[in-house]
C-alpha cells in the first residue's frame, strides 16, 4: 500500500512537472507596457487588477485570447501606415481601445465578426502632413482644416486635402486621381486657354496663351465636416463621407490673391484657411511613433502568449484546434518575420530616395482599406 502511494506520488509530480500550468500568473505592465496597452488590460480585466499587475487565471484564458486579437487586428494597421509613409496625402489610422466592447466576443465569434466588430473602432488622424515642393503652380495643399470635393462620372463625391490639376479634354478641371472638381467652373472650349492660376484663396483663373492675360472662371471651395468620424479613407488621401448631408459644411473665401477665412463649425471659432501652390502634403505617419507601437505590442502579444502557455500548456493542442475559427491564433515567428522585413524595405527606400515624389498617387492594395 504504501508503495502503490509513493508510485501514485510520483505519476502526479511528473504530470505537474510535465504540463508546467500555474493556477495563477501575474502579468507585471511596469516592465515594457507604456500606459495606452496597460489601460487596455484593464478594459479587459478589470477585476483582475492588483496596483499594476493583473493576476489571471485558467479562466481568464478567453480574454487573453480576444486581447491577442486585438494586437494582431492593430499590428496589421500600423503595417498600413508604415507601407504608406510616402504615399501622397495618406492619414494614419489606429485603433480606439475605449470603443472596443469586448462583451461582444465569445467563443462562437466568427472571424468576419471579429473584424466587423473592430473595424468600427478604427479612426483616421486628420492632422496635417508634411508638405513637399512640387515646383509646379498648378499643385496645391491647404493650410489648415478643409477638404476640397471631387466627383467621378457617376456624381460620386470624392474628398481631399491636396493634388495636382490640370484641364481635361470636356474642359473641367481635373485631379490627378482622375476625378474633376465639382464646383462651378466655366472654362471655354477654346484652345486660347491651355493654362491656369490657381490663388491662395482658391480662385481660378485661365491663362490667355496669346496674351498671358488672366481671367477669372471660378472658386475652388473648402469643405468641412461636423463629425470627421464618418470620412472613410478608400485610398491614400482620398476619402468619402458616409454621414448625413447636413454634416458637410462649406466655407467661404476672400477675393484674389487674400487668404481665405473659415465660417465657424464647433466652439464658435474662425480661423485663416488657404491654399499653398507648388506643395503637395504627403502623409502624416511618423515612422519613429510606428515603430515604437510595434515593439510595445511585441511585448504585449509575448506577455500574453507565455501567459496562456503557463496557465495552460495545452493550449496549442486544445485551444488553437478547438477554436480556430473564433480566434485569431497567428504564427508569431511568420508574423515577425514579415513584419520586420517591411520595416526594413521601408526603411532602405528612405535612405535611397531623397528626391521629388511624382504627383501620382501611390496606390495601395485596395483590400487593406475594406
């Protein structure tokens, strides 16, 4: 008897031993997390928290996992800024942690859920990017806030900050995306006219090519939006409102050659809004804030994974096969791999290319803004 319990001893030390699973494991946020991903553990476990560690447990697992998904969903938007670094007019996108209802999510969350549920939480960062010299008038950037409206053939509008325009062969003034401008442009039928101006104000005038006289054929307008939230960015500076109408609010300009000024749209302030000829407004991602999100949410996803390993070593057998249309489970060491051979392709184009961006948009894969 007393052999069969020393015997049955060691089977169960061996088991312990062999599986390495904790009860309990403590994630530490002070080493390596920088407040943003702390808060977001909070969201997740709120009752978890212990100063600033989280004490987790076999049953918080199912969270653990939905926070893994979230970094990988958020990893693959800070690629689309890093590929888009010098993409004309691009705005950066993150993720707002705040919106995420993880209450949503459970073990019958689809993928395509999954997806739909954070593609809500995406916002675009409207501030201004760098402006680069074109050496070309008919290149222009604004100031400030604003948008300037585009159609395409079908009465599509269209919405963005910067371009180069030229007169097509229907004599309306065209962006380079292709699309013309949608406000009320008279520009004759005439080969007289084969040039334009277009003024800080945003007033367009044709260039008699006998004379070089000006005259003056229309207004570019600005446009605004009360809720910038509901601008969907389609391609790098190019973007659609899905709002209501009685959202998109217009703005109102001086005369020839005086800066424009702004009627009012929230806290009843007017600022000074024109148009910068020569430039064109590149994106707004800085590479050095990119990078540092993706070494902070590497330290994340590999505080995560080891914590999930540690209170259940039958993770990679249980859980990636039991729920592997639910969850997000991608191959870290594939997921790195690519990640940081982007990086450094980016990063050598940089050091390479120190001259002028052509004018044309550089079109991304169209999946990535689906």
């Amino acid at each position: 008897m007393k052999k069969l319990i020393i015997f049955f001893l060691f089977i169960t030390m061996v088991h312990a031993e062999s599986t390495n699973s904790y009860e309990r494991v403590f994630i530490e946020t002070s080493f390596g997390l920088d407040e943003k991903y702390s808060n977001l553990l909070k969201q997740v476990f709120p009752e978890n928290q212990m100063g600033t560690k989280f004490v987790l447990t076999k049953k918080n697992i199912p969270g653990l996992l939905h926070t893994l998904n979230v970094t990988n969903f958020e990893l693959n938007l800070i690629l689309k800024n890093v590929k888009n670094i010098n993409s004309k007019g691009y705005k950066r996108i993150y993720l707002m942690h705040n919106l995420i209802d993880f209450s949503k999510f459970n073990d019958k969350t689809t993928f395509n859920e999954f997806h739909a549920i954070l593609s809500k939480c995406i916002r675009i960062d409207f501030s201004p990017g760098s402006l680069q010299f074109t050496n070309h008038h008919n290149t222009v950037s604004i100031s400030e806030l604003g948008f300037m409206r585009l159609k395409d053939s079908k009465n599509k509008f269209y919405y963005t900050r910067t371009g180069f325009f030229s007169i097509n062969k229907h004599n309306q003034l065209m962006h380079d995306s292709g699309f013309v401008v949608t406000d009320n442009l008279k520009i004759p039928s005439s080969n007289t006219y084969t040039d334009f101006k277009i003024y800080d104000d945003g007033s367009v005038y044709l260039i008699n090519q006998n004379s070089k006289e000006e005259s003056f054929t229309g207004h570019i307008k600005l446009y605004n939006f009360r809720n910038s939230g509901n601008l969907v960015q389609i391609k790098p500076g190019l973007f659609v409102f899905i709002g209501d109408k009685k959202d998109i609010l217009t703005m109102t300009t001086k005369q020839k050659g005086e800066h424009g000024t702004s009627k009012s749209f929230s806290n009843n302030e007017s600022g000074t809004i024109y148009f910068i000829k020569g430039f064109t407004e590149m994106s707004n991602v800085n590479s050095h804030d990119e990078y540092w999100n993706i070494i902070i949410l590497e330290r994340l996803r590999s505080m995560i994974i080891d914590t999930i390993h540690k209170l259940d070593s039958s993770f990679a057998r249980d859980y990636s096969n039991a729920h592997s249309n639910q969850f997000l489970i991608y191959q870290k060491m594939k997921a790195d791999r690519r990640l940081f051979i982007e990086i450094r392709i980016e990063e050598a184009k940089n050091r390479r290319s120190k001259e002028e961006v052509p004018p044309t948009i550089i079109q991304p894969d169209t999946e990535q803004f689906k």
